[in-house]
C-alpha cells in the first residue's frame, strides 16, 4: 500500500509540551509513591492519629507545647518501673516499607522528655519473617523540642519491613515526625523523590507537568480542596489533608490514604525543572466536586480563591524581594521557575463554574497578561454540558481548554479524526486526561488499550495547530493500594512496571518532531481505513523526517513510504522504532515485560521507505532527509 508525504505541506508547528504528563495523588502516586518517605503517618495526624502505627505498651497522644503548630499530635512513650508492657511505636509503612541490605536510609525525628533528664531510645527495623535486621540506640536529654537523627543501613532486604522505636530506660519521651527515608532519592535531595519512580518519569521526556490532580484540586468539600499555600514551607509543618481517594470509589476504600503535602508546589517545580517540563499548575475555582458535596463559594467571597492564583504566580515567578517569591527563595530557588501556564478548575460543570472562572481570568490578566489560562470542558468530552462550556470558554477567553475522555478503545479507534474539523477559532485543546479503558479485560493495561491510544494520538498529532498539549491519567498506581485503573506506571514498594501505555506516550514524546507535514493515502489522511492511522513531521532540529504508522489489524501491511516534493531527498539509513504484540490482552508485569520497544526495519530507495507494518503494531520510521 501507498501512502504518500508532502514536507512542503506544512500543517502545524508541534509545541515542545505538546506530550506530558497529568500528576495526581491517587493510587499512592505521592504518599507512598513518588514520595520518598517510609513512614506512614509521621506527624500522627491522621483522624485516628495511631493509623500506620502499632502502639507497643505505654503510649499516648497529646497536642500541648507542640513542636509544629500545624501539626500540633505528637506521641508520648511513658515507661515507668513496674511497667512490663513497655513503651514503643511500630510503623508499618506504606503496604510495608521497602528495605534493601546495605542501603542508606537517615532517620529523623523531633524528641524531648516530659520530665527533663536523660532516657534511652531504642529503634530499628524488622522483617515481615520479624527477623531484626537492625538496631541501636540513642541518648534523649531536655525537656526542648530537639531534631535527632541517625543512618540506618539494614542487614537484610525486605519490601514489607517494618520500622520500630521504643524506650530503653525509664522516663517519658514525646515524639514527633518520624521519618525515613532513602538517602539515594532522585537528585539526592533530602525531602526527595523515589530514584526508580523520578526516573520512569524523566525517561517520558515530557513537554509538559500538570499537578496536583485531578478531582483532589476540587476536594469533596472546600475545606478539603488542594491549597497550595499548605504544600510549602518546613515539611513538618505543612499541615494534613485526607486525600479524598480514600473514599471516592466506595468499593475500593482505603483508609489509610492521607496527603502529607511532603511532596508540595516547591517539589512539583523542581521536578518540572529536573524533567524540563513546563509546569501546570491547576487550581480550585472554588467548587467543591460536583459528585460529592457540590459546594460553593459566593461569588463576593471569591477572592481568597483568587489571591491563591495570583500569589502562585508570584511564588513561581516573583522576585526574591516579593512576598511570595522570597519564600521561593527561602527554599533554596531564588531563581524563577518561569511558569508559563495555569489551570483554575477540573471537571467543573453549569453556570457556577464559567461565572466564577470570568472572575480569575479577569485578575489574572489584569496582573500578568502573559500567564496562559486554562479552563475546563466539564466531564465528558460530547453532550450538551461540554457543547456549553465550551461556548463560555470562547465567550471568556481562555487561552486552552482541558477535555477529559476515559473511553473504550474502539472510542479511540473511532475517534482519531475528533479534531480535523475543530473550530480553529477559539481556545486551542489541552487533552488533559485521558485514557482507553479495555472494559473486557476489566480496564486492564492491555496492549489493545495502547496500540488504541497511539491510533488515536496520530490525530492529536495531525492537529497540533489546535491540540497544544496532551497528558495520559492517570499516571501512577501502587499495587497494594490502588482505587482506579488503567494506570501508565504500576510499582511496588521496590520495582516499576511500564506499561504499553507507558511506552506510547514515551515514543511520542520522543519522536514529535517539529512540524507536522501532510501524509495520506490515496489523497485521504490516514484515520483508521484500512486499519491504519499515520502522521508524519518533520524535525528541523536534526533535518529528520518522522513517520508513525499503526496497524490495527490482524495481519501485516507492506507499505511504501513516499517522499513527494522535488528539493526533498531521503538520506541514510532510517531508524525504526516499533511497539508490537500477537496477543492484543497482553499486559506487562513485574515479572515480564512483554512489550516494549524494539528496533525494526526499512529499506530507503531513492525517496521511497519500505516497511512492513506487522500486525497490531506502533511504527516509528525516523530518516535523515536533504533540502
Ligand atoms: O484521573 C482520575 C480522575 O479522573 C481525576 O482525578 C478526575 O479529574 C477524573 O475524573
């Protein structure tokens, strides 16, 4: 089969965020996640403020004289002669907590005694077999709050350790922010990030970072919202929040689901910056999610809400002497982040959210006309609710929309010509979240679900005049503890599957190029007839020309590969990239990874590629071109 390219028919310049990334704190994707910290419930803030913890003996909860105001529990171990029972803390981490023998991990915590002197503290780590496989000891003395710390290197590797602390001689210690973490965290910082999770992301390459969420933007009730203002500052001081997954989907609660806010808006940044993905920040427009409690906030008191956006600007953006940005600095980045963008809203719907937005979008362009403001297009990306905002987002103005579609695969299937005849007018698309959701193989990570995302992101490639940016959701799920699938990353408490998701968005962001350029067959572009989807860029950069080709079918397809246009010529030999597999149920595990890239081949002759495209599969042909 024929298809044919023009490089003089330029059709869009393909933005450099146009593939990214959708962050949330769901499935442990932060706390027990990304997040390095080994303890769950460090602060004992929790509802039940023992959550995570096993009290062994003599313990206590209390909040006067805290150490943190915000987190005012702190846990009182009281071991008094006669007391058999002992006093001490067990933690059980997050489904466990991943040890490795002759690792690093700094224990550190904020102690005193109630009633002044000296008392022993004992800690150490313990196996699932409940093997000791470290231990020791250390002084306490004064009746101030004082930060102890200590390296623990384990003598046995355990992915469901435990970590223990308890009184060796009588007295009365009060604790408080327990933590451990891995002194390898990516980028060695010391509130860090999980190496192998920082690392899965960084290897997306992705354009854009969109963060915090998601329905945790919104919260069930305002109260609960993301405030980003929690999220910075000392760590222990950054007050809880319940993560609202610990409830939304009633059959898969999980009540031990909290947000610590130790991965906050500071730590969203850096990684933005480690990863050169533009951040997106999204905000609470002041609803409440609508499927939970829907609440409100008057239009007159709005503003709050509205000082929240604008001071993020300024904590992004603001020079070191404002008052935001010298908490920046204060944090170690007098610098900038150069934020570029902002969403305020997630899956809003009706009159409320468009009359509550025209509000921020007003303050925000009236103090920084540059910002990019992103609204939303409610829940469903068709229906009369999406038709109507979408009017309201031309009528105020916004620079980008975020369409959210979680659909099945032959959606996708169907779907790749979605934004061929968009209204090229108005605000360009941010395809914020989506993903194909194989409702046979129970939402499942199949390969189907992949191979259908990257037929479907030929045509977001094809529009990238109108479609700015794209992000897969949601991104990360933890094995033990999950509450919603498909997931482009799964883990454990050591290892990381990528899935065949994972790989589509990972060759796309890779191989975008920079203009896209015209590619059809037999004059029509290629969306799914004859099972094929196709677009082709170009790469001015490296003088590359960039083709993906899928095949849905069962069976394989020998194509020629056309380069039409009389100053082009093909040069050397093309490299090619292909994402393949028989079985269309096929899902990568932590045992196997059944798919992933592989190299291929094609044979260039004079401006003609040859290939064939096996049966369901993901073709990248990139080839030097001449001008
Ligand atoms: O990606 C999971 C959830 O799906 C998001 O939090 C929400 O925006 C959407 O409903």
């Amino acid at each position: 089969m024929q298809l044919n390219i023009y490089p003089d028919e330029e059709l869009a310049e393909i933005k450099p965020e146009m593939y990214g990334i959708f962050f949330e704190d769901i499935n442990f994707a932060a706390d027990g996640g990304l997040y390095a910290e080994l303890i769950k419930n460090r602060s004992f803030e929790f509802t039940h403020p023992l959550t995570g913890w096993t009290a062994l003996g003599n313990v206590e909860i209390h909040q006067d004289n805290p150490c943190f105001n915000r987190n005012p529990n702190y846990a009182r171990l009281i071991l008094k002669s006669g007391n058999y029972m002992g006093a001490g803390l067990e933690n059980e981490g997050f489904r466990g907590i991943a040890l490795h023998k002759g690792n690093e991990y700094r224990l550190t915590f904020y102690a005193r005694l109630s009633e002044g002197g000296k008392a022993n503290l004992h800690f150490g780590c313990i196996t699932s077999k409940n093997d000791i496989t470290y231990k020791n000891e250390m002084e306490i003395s004064g009746t101030e709050w004082t930060k102890y710390t200590a390296t623990i290197i384990p003598g046995e590797t355990d992915d469901h350790s435990r970590f223990r602390i308890w009184m060796g001689s009588e007295g009365s210690i009060d604790i408080d922010h327990i933590s451990l973490f891995p002194t390898n965290t990516w980028q060695d910082r010391e509130n860090g990030m999980r190496q192998d999770l920082a690392q899965a992301l960084y290897d997306l390459d992705p354009g854009v970072f969109r963060f915090p969420g998601g329905c945790i933007v919104e919260g069930t009730t305002l109260e609960n919202r993301y405030q980003w203002k929690n999220s910075i500052g000392p760590v222990e001081n950054r007050p809880y929040n319940t993560n609202r997954w610990y409830y939304s989907l009633r059959d898969r609660l999980t009540p031990d689901y909290f947000q610590s806010y130790g991965l906050g808006f500071f730590e969203y940044f850096l990684l933005c910056e480690d990863f050169g993905a533009e951040p997106l920040p999204i905000l609470s427009c002041g609803i409440a999610c609508q499927f939970e409690s829907s609440e409100l906030v008057c239009i007159d008191d709005l503003q709050p809400y509205i000082d929240d956006a604008l001071d993020l600007i300024e904590f992004a953006n603001g020079s070191p002497m404002s008052e935001w940005g010298k908490i920046r600095a204060e944090m170690g980045h007098p610098e900038p982040f150069n934020l570029k963008m902002i969403g305020i809203g997630n899956e809003q719907w009706g009159k409320i959210y468009p009359e509550r937005l025209e509000l921020f979008v007003t303050a925000i362009r009236a103090k920084y006309p540059n910002i990019l403001i992103v609204g939303g297009s409610g829940v469903t990306a068709q229906g009369d609710d999406y038709d109507y905002l979408w009017k309201e987002m031309k009528r105020i103005g916004v620079d980008l929309v975020d369409e959210h579609y979680y659909m099945p695969p032959e959606w996708f299937l169907h779907h790749a010509g979605r934004y061929d005849s968009f209204d090229r007018k108005g605000p360009k698309v941010f395809a914020g979240e989506y993903a194909a959701h194989d409702m046979a193989r129970d939402k499942a990570n199949t390969f189907y679900s992949a191979l259908s995302e990257a037929a479907y992101m030929t045509g977001l490639e094809r529009n990238a005049d109108i479609v700015h940016m794209a992000t897969y959701a949601p991104l990360m799920a933890h094995i033990d503890a999950w509450q919603w699938r498909p997931d482009m990353i799964w883990f454990n408490n050591s290892a990381v599957v990528k899935t065949p998701n994972y790989y589509v968005q990972q060759l796309y962001a890779q191989n975008s190029g920079t203009h896209t350029i015209r590619i059809t067959s037999n004059d029509s572009d290629l969306k799914g007839s004859h099972d094929l989807y196709a677009t082709a860029a170009l790469d001015k950069n490296n003088s590359e020309l960039i083709i993906k080709v899928v095949n849905t079918s069962n069976q394989p397809k020998n194509l020629q590969l056309e380069l039409n246009g009389r100053k082009w010529k093909l040069h050397g030999k093309p490299k090619v990239t292909v994402l393949q597999s028989d079985d269309l149920s096929t899902v990568n595990d932590f045992e196997h990874e059944h798919v992933s890239p592989k190299i291929g081949k094609a044979v260039v002759e004079k401006n003609t590629i040859h290939i064939l495209a096996k049966k369901h599969s993901f073709n990248i042909i990139r080839v030097e071109y001449l001008k």
